[in-house]
C-alpha cells in the first residue's frame, strides 16, 4: 500500500491530522484537506487511488463532491458519517460511493475498509475465469443485457452502460448465478469483502443503482431472502 495514495476531506482538525498520521503509518501516502472545494482541485489535480470524504464539510459537502468525483472517475469513494446520520449514508451511497464508515470510527477499521475497497477495485477488472474458446464463453447474455467478462463491458440492447468497479462486482456475482437467491450477508462478503458483519443499506443502494442502468425487473427482491437474476 506504499505507493496508493488517498485523499481525504474532513473539516475536523483534530480527526483530519490524527487519521492522516495513523494511515501513513500504514504506508498510505495521504493528501487531506479541509473542505470540498480544496479536494475538489486535489482530486482534479493529484488523481488519488482513493477518496475518504466526510458528508459535513464547508465549501462543497461530501455528497456533492462524491458526485463531482463520479462523473469524472470511477475512483472508490469512501464516505465518513455521524452514527446518527443515516439519511446521509444512503445519500452518499446513492451519490455514487463504494463504502461508508461511521464516526467515530476506529482508523484500524478504516484501513481494514480502505484495504477491502482497494481489493474489490483490483480484482474487477481481471473478469471470471473462463475455460475453451474465451469468444464463445465470456460474453454473457441475459435477454437484451449482455456482458464480457474477459473486456469488462457491459450492453443493454446493444448499447454501452457504464458501470463502477462495484457495481460491475456485483452484476458478475448474480451473473455467476442466475436465478439464484443470494442474501444481503453473502453480497457484502463477496462484493464488498466483509468478514465482519456489515450494514446491509449498502448492498440495497447499489442494488437498486444497478437496477436503474441495466433495467428494474433484471434483478428481482425476495422478500427475506434476498436478490436473483433473472435469468
């Protein structure tokens, strides 16, 4: 992790310095700034692996600077929340972020999450394995949604849809079932590399994100079990 650099907006002097110094102590080269615009023009300027935001910041908040960041960059966004402030979590994970951590946090979970996220982005693009012809076994067609596996490339009646690293994650573990039922638990340790438990609000945001980009019915809810594919 010695050459992955994060940025990280936080207004909070005391959190700002103290959690910059605990994740270069992990070998993360960090750039933290104090409110949105700044890291605005750092993210513009420095294009960092990562981006820890905090949703209450001056200038431009967390969720606003999310989506300036996701219409520029599939860059992993990971939001930092009060613990009472739910409806701000499910904010940025509808803005377009990957995680979120509640505060006060413990920086070892924060690097734990950090280093998750990072995993997920590293594996998303290498597809699953394939065995014989890779033409004729990586492109997956489920009525008018088709996806590569070996390109990474999704299309719905035959044009592109752009889809995040997670988002793409999480497509490919229904694909890899199809009409299969797969819970809120199993999603969070396959998509977002959990091994501890995890709120579930992130898996049903980005469920209903992916539903919005390769169609609504495409991904079905079972009432207490979970989502499927439909295949």
């Amino acid at each position: 992790m010695a050459d992955t650099h994060v940025l990280f907006v936080e207004d909070d002097d005391v959190i700002r310095e103290a959690t910059q110094l605990a994740l270069e102590r992990d070998g993360f080269q960090v750039t933290a700034v104090p409110d949105g615009i700044v890291g605005l023009e750092a993210f513009r300027a420095q294009r960092p692996d990562i981006a820890l935001l905090d949703v209450m910041v001056p200038g431009l908040d967390g969720v606003s600077l999310c989506r300036r960041i996701r219409d520029e960059s599939t860059v992993p966004v990971i939001m930092l929340s009060a613990r009472a402030d739910s409806i701000d979590v499910v904010l940025g994970l509808e803005a377009g972020a990957d995680d979120y951590v509640t505060k006060p946090f413990d920086t070892a979970v924060l690097v734990a999450r950090i280093r998750a996220v990072l995993r997920r982005f590293g594996h998303a693009g290498r597809g699953q394995e394939t065995e014989g012809d890779p033409a004729q076994d990586s492109c997956l067609r489920f009525g008018d949604l088709e996806i590569d596996t070996n390109g990474m490339e999704v299309r719905r009646a035959g044009r592109p849809v752009s889809l995040t690293p997670t988002e793409m994650r999480l497509l490919l573990e229904f694909s890899a079932a199809p009409g299969s039922v797969l819970s809120r638990d199993r999603l969070l340790t396959s998509v977002w590399d959990y091994e501890w438990g995890g709120d579930t609000r992130v898996v049903d945001v980005h469920v209903q994100r992916l539903r919005t980009k390769i169609g609504q019915d495409r991904i079905e809810t079972v009432r207490g079990f979970g989502y499927k594919l439909r295949a």
